[in-house]
C-alpha cells in the first residue's frame, strides 16, 4: 500500500509540474477555439443601380447567466425583465422573464437565449437593456451575428440572380449570378471570433468583439433592366397561365452590346402556380424545331447552292425521306421559292434544300455550323450551360435521316440563348456577341473589374447572305407564319417555331401530344436594339400549341411594352402659333380625361402588378387591396362607378 501511495504521489507530481505545460496547451485547446464570422456577400444589383440581392444582418442575443456578480444581478434582473416585457410586446408577463432568467442562473445556464433572428436596429437596442450594456464580463451578453440572403424583387428573376447554399455534407449549390460571381467577388474574407465551450455542444464567445474582423465583399452590378425584366416575366407568365403550360422562359438582348436585359424562367408547381423554378434559358437544351430552318438556310444561301427564288417542290405536303415521311402543315404549299419555304416554315422545303445539297457532303453543311459556334457553348458566366449536340458522321445518332431532320430543327439540341444569341447576329450586322450578365463589379464608387463586349465571330456571312435573310425575316412577320404578331406601327422580325416532344414513342405521344412552342427574333425589324427569343413547354393543346399563337404574343407584347413604357424621342422645332379649334379639342379632351380619371376602369383579366398600377396612378387617391396573385379575377368596385378619395378597392386575383 505504501509503494502504491508513493506511485500516485510521483504521478501527480509529474503531471502537474513535468507534464503540466502540455496538457494545460492541450485543455486549453480543446475549451477554446478560433471559428469563422461570415463576412457580408456583395450586393447585386441592376444597370441602373436597383438592388436585386443583398445579404441582411442578423442576431442572436444570450446571456451567462452566471456571469454577473450577485450584487449586479439582483440590481439589474428587475430592469432587463421590464425591458424584455416592451420588447417582446408585452407576450407574457414581466415576473414570466425574471422567472425564466432566475432559473437559468440557478440552473448554471450559461448560454440562454433571450432573442432570435432579430434585425440590427433591434440589436441595438438590446444590448443597451439594463444589465446587457455591462458587456460580456460583468453583464454576460453574448451576440451571434448570421446573414441572410434578401431578394427585394421577390420571385422576378431569382433564379437568374441567383443565391449560395451549402448543404449538411459540406456541398455547394451555386446558381445564377450570385452562385457564378460568388467565390470570385461577392464572399469576401471570413473573420475570427474565439469562443470556449462550455458543455453539451455548446460554445460562448469569450468577448463582444471579433479576433479578426471579416471583409465585406465586392458588389457586382448586372446588365439586367428592371423595367424590361418586369415587362418579360409579367408577359410570359400570363401566357403559361392561359395555356396551362409546364414551364417556359423568355431573354431579352441588347443587340450591340450582348447585354441580357431580361430573362425569366417559370415552372409550374404542384398546386398550378409558377415560379423561378431553374434557369431554362441557360441549361435546358432542346430540339430547337422550326427556329433552326433559318441556319439551315443561311447555310445554303452562303454556300450558293441556292438563291431566294429557288423552286422546292413541297408536294401535297407529304414527302419520304430514306423511308421516314416528312410533312408540312395542311395540304401543303407545291412549287414555291425558297424565300417562301421558311416564310411559311414548309419542313419539306428546308430537307429538300440541305439533302439535295449536302447529302454526299455532310461535312460541309457541318462545317458550316461549326464556323458560327453553333456546336459549341457560348461560355457565358453563369453556371450550368446545356452543352449544344450536333450529329456527325459516325455517331449513334447519325443516319441517313439526320441531315433532312436537322434541316427543320430535329436530331440536334441547343438552349435558348443559343439560338438567341445567333439571331442577335443577325440583328447585328453578322456579329456574334457573347451574352453578357455583368456590367461591372465595384467597392463602394472604385470599379474593380469592367466587363466590355466580347466577339466570338467577327462575321458570321456575307453582307447579301445576310440581307437576305433579314428580309424572309420580316416577311416572316408580314406574311409567313408570324402573321398574326404583325403591327402597321411597330415592325418585327423573327421566325415562329413548334417541335413535338417525347415522340419516340408514337402511340403514346398521339395519346398526350406534347409540343415546345417558340419564337425567336429581333425589334424594330429596320432597326433592331433587342433581341428577344420565348420557349414555352408542353401548352396545353385543348388551348392551342403553334409558336405563332402560344410564344408569338409574349414577343409582341413585350416589344410594345418596352417601346411604349421606354419610347425614343425625337426633339423637333416649336411650332409657335395658336389654333382656337385645337385648343377648343383640347379643353374638351382633358376634361374626359380627368372625367374618365374618377371613373373605376374595368381591371380584370389584367396581371395584378399591372392593375395595381393603373389605379394608384388614377386622378384620386384610392386605395388598392390585393388578395391572391397572376390575374385579376374580380373587383369590388364596378366599372364606370365614380371613385371617392381614400376609397378602398379590392383586387381578387387567381
């Protein structure tokens, strides 16, 4: 026993003064450690300085409660228990916080939350409460500051600015251009903060300051127009409202810069609404459909193995390809010229042109291709671009059909704004621009990065080539297919575009036909400053499923939209004279005008956004209620009814 006695004595001996230095280094480290304060992201916002993102402080306030002497926490606990009463807005009764607070000193609680997920202002507040401005020594208050990523336009073009989430296995989702720019510029430099545990998981910062302060990062600002984004998703989504489609996606362009101006992408949910669902526009390749014909053409025509005039026999509309039969809408179109082929989008006429032409040479309609960058991604910032897939000779998926399909937008996969991209080209005198997002990114006023046009082809054809197809472009509009979008006052050009879906297996596709509907092109058809391609997915077919009639009128709409809110403006000489008639007209005018301005107008089948509007901007102030969102389905005022100052009207929308 006395040997035994003398080996416990000798080892506490060598464990306090031999060994102390290590295992005290070692406790402390694993009671005290460094841990990451996430520095603020960078804004996001628009060309003209709107905020699209923005991350928003948030805290957690705690307290030691063992912390305070017993003198300090008796003469404060009365004080911080009112305080709490006032902010909490009087939920509960003051003795129910001093209580609470009691028990968690008597518990040996030293981690007790007071306040969670509170804004700045309210911390500020806070920490000047009775006993909490004592600070962590005498006081015992523990601040936890989070961010949280903010929105200010809601749902309009989330999934194009995008966010950063990190999931419970460390793994990142980093979509649109705050996922894309994130890493680079917008996450800054984590600080430092030291905190020591003090049991079940826990950790308390030893001090209401950080070790090493975090670095705000940089703020990117995006090309994106937020009226013209307004405009798009508004117009796209009361197409796929009234056409119960699945998804689609509109862009728009500056034809010069290859600035995006506009893109939305909406899904449907489950319960029949839409919302930014994934970015269709950037990842989603496809069959193009009959938007291909124009490349299909502009191939031949820059080959010269034809002219406009032409002459493809379309048949009766029915035509066989190495066994497959091709067919044109109705009984087709007989004899006409190749200008008209595309103008009436004949699938018979463009197979007949590039299998005539090409078939012993495919390669060379292929190199065609590749020359405008058609097989390849146009590279832009955003994560997550669809990959383009054009058949060549000796792949799975080449046969003898695959020229004659290629030719009409079949056999091949592009995105949105790929084809976007190369009608831009077209609109812009044969120069192909990359898409851009971003304008520049900056540090309070100092540019840190400017991001100019980048050119991936110089000059796609020639100047007749390109003439020519400008003109079937217009004529698209006037007379072709488009027809329906043409407009005596504001001129369009483009090319419609319908292709079948999930056709592999026929009789299940003749059972639940499903179609992509599109429209790609460029406004004013003389001279263009945007570009604008719609892709609508699987509309409803008892509705209708043809591009000219389902994505042909978010096109339009948009084009008067933007040159209606945004027109261009001429300034001309004063005319200075004075005509009693006119000013007669006039006086006469602008009493209907401010008549009709008290008048209650009809509002319903407008989007909600866009009554909203209309009557908060009426002669008298009213007052707008809306319940539900997408289109207004009934109002509670009638229409023609005489308004009353600070009336109230109810919007019901579905």
């Amino acid at each position: 026993m006395l040997v035994f006695a003398f080996a416990v004595v000798f080892k506490l001996v060598s464990i306090q003064f031999v060994q102390g230095e290590k295992y005290r280094a070692l406790a402390d480290k694993r009671t005290l450690e460094n841990f990451d304060i996430p520095a603020n992201r960078g804004n996001v916002y628009s060309a003209d300085g709107s905020l699209l993102a923005t991350s928003i402080p948030k805290y957690d306030i705690r307290i030691d409660a063992i912390q305070a002497k017993d003198a300090t926490f008796e003469k404060y606990i009365g004080a911080l228990a009112d305080s709490l009463y006032l902010f909490k807005k009087k939920q509960k009764p003051v003795s129910y916080y001093k209580n609470v607070i009691r028990r968690a000193r008597k518990n040996k609680n030293r981690y007790f939350l007071l306040a969670r997920n509170i804004s700045y202002s309210d911390y500020t507040r806070m920490r000047n409460f009775p006993l909490l401005n004592l600070g962590a020594i005498k006081g015992g208050l523990i601040v936890e500051q989070t961010t949280r990523r903010e929105h200010p336009m809601g749902g309009v073009a989330e999934r194009t600015i995008g966010y950063e989430r990190q999931d419970e296995n460390g793994n990142f989702t980093r979509p649109g251009i705050d996922g894309a720019f994130g890493v680079k510029y917008l996450q800054g430099t984590n600080g430092k903060r030291l905190k020591q545990k003090i049991g079940n998981g826990q950790w308390k910062p030893i001090a209401d300051f950080d070790q090493v302060e975090p670095q705000d990062g940089y703020d990117v600002y995006t090309t994106i127009d937020v009226n013209i984004q307004d405009i798009a998703h508004h117009s796209l989504l009361k197409q796929l409202e009234y056409y119960k489609a699945d998804h689609g996606c509109v862009v728009v362009m500056d034809v010069k810069t290859g600035e995006i101006k506009a893109i939305s992408n909406l899904g449907r949910n489950k319960k029949g609404g839409y919302y930014e669902r994934l970015n269709y526009a950037v990842g989603e390749s496809q069959e193009p459909g009959s938007t291909f014909k124009v490349m299909a053409m502009m191939a031949a025509l820059e080959d010269k193995v034809i002219d406009t005039s032409t002459v493809v026999d379309t048949k009766k509309g029915r035509k066989s390809f190495y066994g497959r039969v091709i067919t044109d809408s109705g009984s087709g179109y007989g004899e006409i010229s190749a200008a008209r082929a595309l103008e009436v989008s004949s699938n018979i006429g463009l197979a007949t042109i590039i299998d005539d032409h090409y078939a012993k040479q495919p390669e060379k309609f292929l190199d065609r291709l590749s020359s405008w960058r058609l097989d390849q991604p146009l590279g832009v910032a955003i994560i997550g671009e669809g990959k383009p897939d054009i058949p060549k000779p000796g792949a799975s998926n080449w046969s003898r059909n695959a020229l004659p399909s290629m030719a009409y937008g079949y056999n091949l996969r592009m995105t949105p704004l790929q084809i976007l991209a190369f009608y831009n080209a077209i609109a812009n005198d044969g120069e192909l621009i990359k898409p851009r997002f971003l304008k520049s990114v900056k540090s309070f006023d100092k540019n840190i990065e400017v991001f100019k046009k980048e050119v991936l082809v110089g000059k796609i054809c020639s100047n007749e080539t390109l003439a020519e197809v400008q003109d079937m472009l217009k004529n698209v509009v006037i007379r072709g297919t488009g027809r329906r979008m043409y407009s005596e006052t504001f001129s369009m050009a483009g090319k419609t575009g319908t292709a079948r879906t999930d056709y592999a297996d026929y009789e299940k596709w003749r059972k639940e036909r499903k179609y992509v509907s599109s429209f790609a092109g460029y406004f004013p058809a003389d001279n263009p400053k945007y570009s604008c391609i719609v892709v609508i997915h699987q509309p409803s077919t008892k509705v209708g499923f043809y591009g000219a009639d389902v994505s042909g009128p978010v096109f339009k709409r948009i084009a008067q939209k933007i040159y209606t809110d945004t027109p261009i403006i001429d300034e001309v000489e004063t005319l200075d004279f004075k005509d009693n008639l006119v000013n007669e007209d006039y006086e006469i005018y602008y009493e209907n005008a401010r008549k009709y301005k008290e008048l209650m107008p009809s509002v319903i089948g407008m989007p909600a956004m866009d009554a909203i509007a209309l009557l908060e901007n009426l002669h008298i102030d009213v007052r707008v209620k809306l319940t539900g969102s997408g289109v207004v389905k009934k109002q509670s005022v009638e229409k023609h009814q005489k308004l009353q100052t600070n009336q109230t009207i109810v919007l019901e929308a579905s």
